[in-house]
C-alpha cells in the first residue's frame, strides 16, 4: 500500500515558507504519508477555489492543518476544515511559526487535536488518523 496522502492547509498570507519546509523536510523524515502540494497556484473566484480545494481534499487520507499565530484571519483554513469534515476526511494541526497551546486555533479544529512539529509526533497522529478513517 503506499503511504497515505496528507493535504496541507495554512494560512496563505502568513505561514507559506512554513509550509514550504514541512513539505521539505517530510520527504526526508521517516514519517509515513506523502504531501500533496494542491494550494491553489493562483487566484480565482470563491465558488471555483471552494469546488476545486474540496474535490483536492476529498483525494487526500488527512489533512494537515498548519497551525501559525494569525490563525484567527485565516478563513481559508477554516473552509478547509469544514471540507475535510464534510467528506469525513480526518484532520490535525501542527503548531509552526511560533505557534502555542495558547495561540489561536482555526474555526472547527479542537485545540486537543493539535501537537508540536516533531515528526515522531506527525507520526503518530498519522497513525491515529489512518485508524480514524477505517472505523468511518
């Protein structure tokens, strides 16, 4: 079987370079899932990026909400959440940027479901997700 597929979601305006090295470093870590970079490459009207993302999501096995400190302007993040739950996808975050258990979290994701950025971690709640999905 190959290594489930993770869609990433961040907070576009704040957090791509965080972004940009967690896709990075996830091809060298022993963590078993693949990222999708399926961002929207560039703008288009709403209904067109909400039916493209959630069609993208809807591929994936989790998504991967990247957790940075301007969470609370991130209403992307939060539609992204909403998605993955309307195609019981499941999801998690992983704090970046600075980010705490006293940061603000995106619309729709339980601070209990959020970790640090180590991957044995990242593993671990892959491993929680993928046993999530076969019990739906």
């Amino acid at each position: 079987m190959s290594d489930p597929r993770a869609f990433l979601s961040f907070d576009f305006d704040h957090n791509a370079s965080d972004k940009l090295l967690f896709a990075g470093q996830s091809k060298n870590s022993k963590t078993p899932f693949s990222v999708e970079d399926w961002s929207a490459k560039a703008s288009m009207p709403q209904a067109q990026w909400e039916a493209l993302v959630s069609a993208k999501i809807n591929k994936c096995n989790m998504v991967i909400v990247l957790v940075g400190k301007t969470m609370a302007s991130a209403t992307g993040v939060a539609k992204e959440i909403a998605m993955a739950k309307d195609n019981n996808v499941p999801v998690f975050g992983v704090y970046v940027d600075g980010a705490n258990t006293t940061s603000n979290l995106p619309t729709g994701l339980p601070r209990g479901r959020v970790i640090s950025w180590s991957w044995d971690n990242i593993a671990s709640a892959i491993n929680q997700m993928m046993g999530e999905k076969k019990n739906k």
